[in-house]
C-alpha cells in the first residue's frame, strides 16, 4: 500500500481535454473540489507538466482520462512529486497492459461516476480530521486544585446544553425544514451534495443519525467543522441532526454500559507542532474534544491514520464504564461501514472530556496517555450552574442569545441576525419573538452599537405594547435598557425618561421585583452622577442601599456595588471620612461576593480601581485591576470583551504613571481580544488604535504613533455611528504628533480639522477648544510665526477663563504663552504685562508647581534683559534661581540656563565674581547632562573667560578660551567663521599677556 502523504501538503490534480462534457462527468467534477483541501484543474498538458515539475515538498494524487494519461504518465511518472495515478473512461482489458509499466497508477475506471465513490471511500479510510481540542494549562493544576478547568470547557457544555435541551417551544419538523434549507444553500454549487441532501430529506429517520454520521457526508463535515470553531450559529441551523444523534449514541450507551467492562481505544490524529507543546505543558490537566469523536479498540486501525502524517498522535483512552456523564456507544454495527473497515469503532458524544496521564515520543509519533473523568472544578461548575439559570428559555435560538451575551461571544452575532432578517423565525409566539429582539438589543448595547440596540428595543417594545398594557412589569427590563443605550449617547433626559418608565411599571405592579427596582434607581443615580450632580446621585444610591439592607439583608453580596458608587461620590464631594466607611464596608462584603459570583468581585475591584485611579493613587489602582483580571481569566473565555476592558485599565493606569512600554503591552492585549470578538469596523477598536498611539508617543516612537493614530481615525470613520468628538481627539492626537516631530504644516492641517469639529460639536466653553487652539498656536510659533499664533493663544486663555476657577494653573500658563508671542514681536510692554500676570496667576493657585514657577518668574527677568532693563532683570533671575534650587535636582539643566542668563545680567553690571561663580555653575551641569562635542558648551567656556578677563585674570581667561576653541574643533572645520572668532579673541588676550608673534 502507497504511504498516504500529508492531506497539508497533498494537491489533487484534475486533467482533461474537455472533450467530454455529459452530465455525469460535470456533477463528478464540480463534486472533487468538496472533497479536498487542495485542488487543481487542467485542460492543458504543457501546463499541467510544468505544475507538477515545478512543486517541491508536495506529494500529487493525478486524475486523468485514459488517453492523455498515455501521453503524460510515461513524463511525469518518475517525478518524485507523483505520489498516485487514477483514470477514468478506460478501457480496462486493452489499458491493463501498458499500464503495468507505471506502478503508480493504482485504479482505472470504465464509469467515470464511480471515481467519486472511491476517492469517498479513501477520504474515509484514511480520514484525519481536525479535532477541537480544549487544554488546561498544567500550571493551573496544583495539589490542592487539581480539578480546575479552563472556562471554555464551560461555554461549550453550556452550548451543548441549550442546543439539547432549550427546545420546548421548537417545532421538530421546523428544525428540520431550517436545516435542510441551510445545507442547500450552503452546497447550492454541487449538484451531488444536493442529490445526497435530497435524499436525506427523503429517507432520514432519527434511529439513522449515526449511519448517517458515519456516512461522512455533507452533514459530517459541516458538523464537525461547527463544533470544532466553535461556530453557534451554524450549530444551531444543524441542531435537529445533532439532538438525534446525540440522541442516538446515548441510548445505545445505555443498553451497552452493563455489557462493558474496563476498556482501551485508540485514535490517530494528525496534530501541529503548537498542539503538541500544549499537550506536554498540560500533563495532569484535562482535554476536551469538543466535536464527535471516532475511535477504535484497534490500535493497528488507529495506526493507519498516523501514516504519512508529519506529526502524528497516537491517543491511548482508557474507559472506565462507570462514568456516565458522557455518553460513547459502540457503533460497529449502526456505521455505513458496519464492520467493513473492521474498525471496532467507539462513537463518543460532543464535549467529551479527559484527563491527560502522560505523553511520550516514540519513533515517529507521540503516545498520548488519557482517562475518561466526570470530575468537576466545584467553582466554575458553580459560576456555570449560575449563568445557565440566566441563559435558559423555551427555545435554543433565545437562549444562544443570551448565552453569548453573558459571556461576551459576540463575534458571531451578525449571522444570528441575518437569521431574524431572513425570517427563519416567522412562526414564533410574539412574545419570545419579542424576547430575541431585546436579546439583539442589549448584545448590540453591549457592542456599542447604540442604534441597532436601540432599533431592535422598540421593535421588542412595539409588539409587547400590542399584547400588554403600556405599564405592565414585563416592559421595565427594555425601558430600563432603552435608557441604558440613550445614557451611552449622553442623551440624559432620555435616559432619565426610560429609567423612570422601568421604575413606574414595577411600582405598579401587584408583586414588584425589589430586585428591578432597586437597579433602576441604582440607574438613575448614575444619570445624576455622569451630570456632576452628586448630591442627587447621592440620594439616590443610598435611597437603592436602604432597599438593598430591607429586603435582602445586610451580607448581601450586592451591596458592594452600592458601596462603591457611594463611595466615589463621597470622594467627589471631598467627605473623605464617608468615603472611607464605604471603602470598608466593600471590603468586608468582598470574600462573601467571591464565593457566591466571582465575576461580582471582580467587577468591584474594578469599581474600586477606578475610584483609585481619579485620585491618582496609581499603585492602589494597579492592585485592585490586576485582581480583577486574576479572576476573570478563571471565568471569562480569552476573547471576551471584559478582559479588553480591564487589560484597558491596567494600561491607562501605567500609562499615567509613565510607564509607557508595560501600558503598551496592556493595550496590545486588549486590541487582540477586541479583534476577536468586536464587530469589525468598532468604536472600542479605534480607541485601542488611538491608545496604542498615545504609548508610543510616550515613547518617543513617533512613526509607531503615527501608524496607530492614523489607524485610529480609518476605524473610526468606517463605523455607522461616528462619535464626532472622538474623531476629533483622534484627529488632535495625529497633528500632536506631527507636531512633536516639527512637521508643522501637516501638524497646523489636522489641528484645524479637529477645531472645525468641536466648534460643531462642542459647547464653546469645552476645554477641549482650547487645547486645541493652544496646539494651533504653538504649531505657528515654533515657525516664528508670532501673528498668526497670538489670536489661538487669547482664544485658549478666554475659554479657560469661562470654565476654570479664578485661580487655576492652567490659565496661568496661557498667560505665559501670550507673553512669549508678544517677545517673538518684540512688543515689549505687552510681553511684560502678560508675563507678570502668568507669574500672580500661578501663586495664587493652591496647588503650583514650583519649579513652573521659577520659570515663571524667570521669564519676567528675560523681558527686561531683553530690554537692557538689568537691575529689573536681575531681581526676578534671583528670584528664580532661589526658587529653582529648592524644587529641582542640582544638574537639572534647566537651573543651567537660569545661571547662565544671570550671570550675564552679572557680567553686563560689572559684577564679574558672581557672574563667574553662575558661569561655572552652568558649565559644571552642561558637563555632566550635555552630550561631549556640545557647542554650548564653547559658549559658556568662552563666556567664563570674559569674566576672567573681567577680573584681569589672564591666564585664566587664556585657558577657558583654548578650552572653547577646543570643544569647536571638535564639531567643526578649521576655518569655520565661529572657529576663526574665537581664535581672533585668544589672540586678544594673549596680546594683553604680551605673547605676540
């Protein structure tokens, strides 16, 4: 038998002539495509050779007719590339002769349909499908907690439980009317799946699921493949196969249990190399095949599977028949092989799973021990029990809903949608129709997608209000998530509008939910709280916290969210003292939280992170962020969003503590899971862009910047629902970076774009204006442009005039920049004005920052140096130098600066010894923060020896001066105009030494 080559590196060639074109040979060759990974077809010869000599590391399996193979095989055959041959439309008596010759070609077929059959039953002969594996990391697998289990064993036997049994309000005949359809429409192209399609629409009765299973038709690649991604969506269209067939296996397993003893079976696998290194990292953990899973008690069978594979398995499953929790039936005799394969098979139901005992590497594969467990983490199984309860209805279409809801699975949404749209669901009573549609509405809520939330809300609304009065208890969950969608628009009389409505229709109900009602004035006071009106908040959420202690007692896991909002408030309104009581108390409830919902504990440390975090207590923040990431990674899948918001969390955090590389790897993170599992184009997918930017700009990597910021803006533009103010900030943030790098036109274009958007947008007094106009104005005085920058600057001071305390730092430094333009002017008397204004503003803010300050004030002194006024000048360059020192480090360079423009104030009085000792003071930190062939550096040398010769000090003044032209050499040419000046000033000196030539 011919080794069988790895199906990843294995091409099927096609070759005809197209001279025969009868209806059977066109179904069989629109079928091969269906068959095989890859598959190629030609109609010439040339061309075909030249593929196949032009492969290398592939194996080819060559199907042609009997006469182009006898003018192509005696070409190719010694091709190490050829692998088999098969023809078709030959004359089996007259070709058996020459082909004899050619050993590779193993079949030749007078019925061209019957090449179809055999290449079937190759595929299932030699099959080796992908399987969904589901690892626990044995890391996670300690002495005291062996049983743990990654969440995704969660999802899928929540999956599979819906599917299963969330079916009471479903129509047998429907699920099947929904599955056919879907599969023709799906092979629309292949006239033989559709054949087979119609048949099983004909023939199929449930007591047939594993022979047809085991058919390997379209239902077994399709099913596999569902339960493999796993796709909810297309294992729902397939939900009425896939209940008979688990069906099926279970009853069987039950009549077989008490015939079985303790057994083996085998299963060869084809696997990758990343698979295998997560089977040895997972020794001790558990495993979990989530599609059907063929094995058999023949380990040579299995072995067949293994041949040509380039990393094979061999899993070796011991079965111990007392556990039932999953069910596996032996199928030899129900299989469309009934035992011709002699296979022996062992058919295990979905989401099977195993301990992994051990993996070894013998000669060419691996030898992967497991055992069969029904052994649970205690924990999650909790957590599970809890969402499974949330997740449950009458019908598996609602229930998936909600299911990924709840758990943050919303990649696959859009195909549930098209769904609805497609009018699969015509037939439902109205009220679970309304029920899905406000499903759709708090998925699309939870995607940010606020108007086809909001759509979806009203059409559930619409048909609620045509079978129940208008105030019925039944409306208060979409009201109140209505006003959830309008509060995330910043459409807060809406929002106040619809929380009132959800609390009105339980207070008017005969049994109100206490439990509603207590979170929908929770609702309301966060209204109040995003408006700043914190005593309103205030009252309401502890109006919520009396509730909360009435009805449900004092340890309730739930108070710790009332807690924490209270206790932001507290801190909001500067009562320290409340806010720390609130504090404890969210600490004493936290173990009690944990227990009963893990999720619960993590949103509050969340919740207390934040509250951290707008006090700048950035290492409290960090703390309670990362706790709650611990715990999440426990529960939440990879790709769920909520890691994206707390990875979001640590990032900002580290990035406010300038630790611009850790944020960075935070934000990568949460990009990574908002690709997986956000809508593409998705507002939180720019903002991750635009975040990812803001830490390269920390870090100086101004093309990574630009890259992410420009990425940034593209996303955001391409989304249906545009935050125009968003788009503005990313808009800003892109001309900050042209900015930083001096491309100011550039710079000037998107600073002035973001402008013309928040005037549109923006109240007048936003201090987002002015920070804009600040950037416009900066960007045309760095081009000494000082007109043209004065009017943004004024507009930035008026704006913060309008919206910041009397006394705030910020208005302070406007002043500053309104002096600098009016120096760039030389208008003196309006510089001077401005500049002390900047300094009177600053100390009289509470909390200045000193050494701003000191530049402060020490840009008055540069005023009246530049205007020769150098007593006045000299007055605020002490000032600053006292201040400086005592707020800066000693080699702060600029405290360097200040010396330097001090001495010289020194040196135009005369007063030479204290403008030499500021002279060496400057020179002693350029020395030590300057690089080495620093010009600056000659200038102050060469300023130290005009002191010198102030002093008639020459020889001293002689040496500082060959030290200047020393460090110019350095940099410069020998003939350079500023070399050539300080050489013509040491000829001076020496000539007052007398050395002259």
């Amino acid at each position: 038998m011919a080794k069988r080559p790895d199906e990843n590196n294995l091409i099927y060639i096609w070759l005809d002539d197209e001279r025969i074109r009868s209806k059977e040979y066109l179904n069989v060759q629109q079928e091969f495509p269906t068959l095989f990974k890859s598959f190629q077809t030609f109609n010439n010869s040339d061309e075909c050779i030249d593929f196949i000599t032009d492969l290398f590391d592939t194996k080819i399996i060559l199907i042609t007719s009997n006469i182009l193979g006898k003018l192509i095989i005696p070409l190719i055959h010694s091709c190490k590339q050829i692998h088999s041959i098969y023809l078709f439309h030959s004359n089996i008596q007259s070709d058996q002769i020459w082909i004899k010759t050619y050993p590779k070609i193993l079949q030749i077929f007078d019925d061209i349909k019957l090449i179809c059959n055999r290449f079937q039953e190759i595929r299932n002969e030699y099959r080796n499908d992908p399987i969904a594996l589901t690892f626990l990391s044995s890391s996670d697998v300690t002495a005291t907690d062996r049983n743990r289990q990654d969440p995704s064993f969660m999802y899928f036997q929540l999956l599979k439980d819906i599917i299963l049994n969330d079916l009471s309000d479903e129509k047998e005949e429907e699920t099947k009317s929904d599955m056919i359809n879907y599969c023709r429409s799906i092979f629309a192209k292949s006239p033989i799946v559709l054949d087979i399609i119609n048949e099983f629409e004909k023939d199929y009765r449930p007591d047939s699921s594993i022979y047809w299973y085991t058919r390997e038709c379209f239902l077994f690649k399709m099913l596999n493949k569902a339960l493999w991604t796993p796709e909810p969506d297309v294992i729902y269209r397939l939900r009425y196969f896939l209940r008979h067939l688990h069906g099926q296996i279970s009853i069987y397993a039950q009549s077989q249990r008490d015939h079985l003893s303790k057994m083996i079976v085998y299963r060869g696998q084809s696997m990758s190399t990343n698979e295998i290194e997560k089977l040895k990292k997972n020794i001790g953990g558990f495993l979990s095949f989530n599609n059907f899973l063929s094995t058999s008690l023949q380990r040579d069978i299995a072995m067949k599977f293994l041949w040509g594979s380039e990393i094979g398995v061999l899993f070796e499953i011991h079965i111990d028949p007392s556990i039932e929790k999953f069910p596996y039936a032996n199928i030899e005799q129900l299989s469309n092989h009934q035992g011709i394969l002699g296979e022996r098979e062992l058919l295990f139901s979905m989401g099977t799973v195993f301990r992994i005992v051990e993996i070894l590497k013998e000669n060419d594969f691996y030898h992967v021990q497991l055992i069969l467990s029904d052994e649970v983490d205690q924990q999650l199984e909790s957590y599970t029990t809890v969402t499974r309860e949330d997740t449950r209805s009458s019908h598996s279409f609602l229930s998936l809903l909600k299911l990924m809801n709840e758990l943050g699975q919303l990649n696959r949404i859009d195909q549930f949608a098209q769904m609805l749209q497609d009018q699969v669901l015509l037939n439902l009573h109205p009220s679970m129709l309304a029920s899905i549609h406000h499903a759709f509405g708090m998925i699309y809520h939870s995607r940010s997608q606020s108007n086809e939330a909001l759509d979806h809300f009203h059409q559930s609304l619409s048909i609620y209000l045509n079978i129940l009065p208008n105030n019925h208890p039944k409306l208060s969950p979409t009201y109140n998530n209505m006003g959830s969608v309008y509060l995330s628009q910043l459409n807060y009389e809406k929002a106040l509008e619809f929380h009132q409505l959800a609390l009105d229709c339980q207070y008017n109900s005969l049994n109100p939910n206490q439990a509603s009602i207590i979170a929908y004035i929770n609702n309301i006071g966060s209204i109040y709280y995003r408006q700043e009106n914190y005593q309103e908040a205030l009252y309401h959420h502890k109006h919520a916290l009396d509730l909360q202690k009435q009805f449900f007692g004092e340890r309730n896991p739930e108070l710790t969210n009332t807690y924490n909002i209270i206790r932001a408030i507290c801190l909001k309104l500067g009562d320290y003292e409340q806010a720390s009581f609130y504090h404890d108390k969210t600490l004493e409830l936290q173990t009690i939280a944990s227990q009963l919902d893990p999720t619960a504990l993590a949103n509050c440390s969340i919740t207390t992170g934040a509250a951290c975090l707008s006090h700048d207590q950035y290492d409290d923040a960090l703390i309670h962020f990362k706790h709650a990431l611990e715990i999440e990674q426990q529960y939440f899948l990879p790709n769920n969003p909520s890691l994206a918001k707390t990875y979001n969390c640590i990032a900002s955090t580290l990035y406010k503590k300038r630790q611009f590389k850790e944020a960075l790897s935070y934000y990568t993170k949460a990009l990574e899971i908002e690709l997986t599992s956000l809508s593409n184009p998705h507002p939180s997918i720019a903002t991750s862009y635009h975040n990812i930017s803001t830490a390269y700009a920390g870090l100086i990597e101004w093309p990574n910047a630009l890259e992410y910021s420009t990425k940034a803006i593209d996303q955001l533009k391409k989304c249906l629902e545009v935050d125009q103010t968003t788009l503005a900030l990313f808009i800003h943030h892109t001309g900050y970076i042209y900015l930083q790098q001096e491309i100011y036109d550039k710079a000037l274009n998107y600073f002035q774009h973001a402008l013309d958007i928040q005037q549109q947008y923006l109240l007048s007094n936003d201090l987002s204006l002015a920070t804009t106009n600040n950037h416009i104005a900066r960007s045309y005085f760095k081009q000494n442009r000082f007109e043209e920058s004065l009017p943004y600057y004024l507009k930035a001071l008026e704006i913060e005039q309008n919206s910041l305390p009397n006394n705030h730092p910020s208005i302070a430094t406007s002043y500053h920049n309104i002096s600098t333009a009016y120096v760039g002017l030389e208008r003196w008397s309006d510089a001077e004005k401005y500049a002390l204004k900047s300094v009177e503003q600053l100390k009289s803010s509470s909390d200045a920052d000193q050494t701003t300050l000191a530049a402060f004030i020490h840009y008055v002194g540069y005023i009246y140096h530049q205007q020769n006024q150098n007593e006045q000048a000299l007055i605020y360059y002490e000032q600053a130098v006292d201040l400086y020192r005592l707020y800066s480090f000693e080699d702060d360079p600029f405290l360097a600066v200040i010396y330097h423009r001090t001495a010289s104030v020194y040196y135009q009085l005369k007063r030479y010894d204290e403008a030499l000792v500021l002279y060496q003071k400057t020179l002693n930190i350029e020395l030590k923060t300057l690089p080495d062939n620093t010009q600056t550096i000659a200038t102050t040398y060469s300023n130290l020896s005009t002191a010198y010769l102030g002093l008639k000090r020459y020889d001293e003044a002689l040496f500082a001066a060959e030290l200047a032209i020393d460090q110019l050499r350095k940099t410069l040419p020998s003939n350079h105009s500023e070399l050539v000046r300080y050489q013509t000033y040491l000829m001076a000196i020496e000539m007052k030494l007398g050395f002259t030539d």
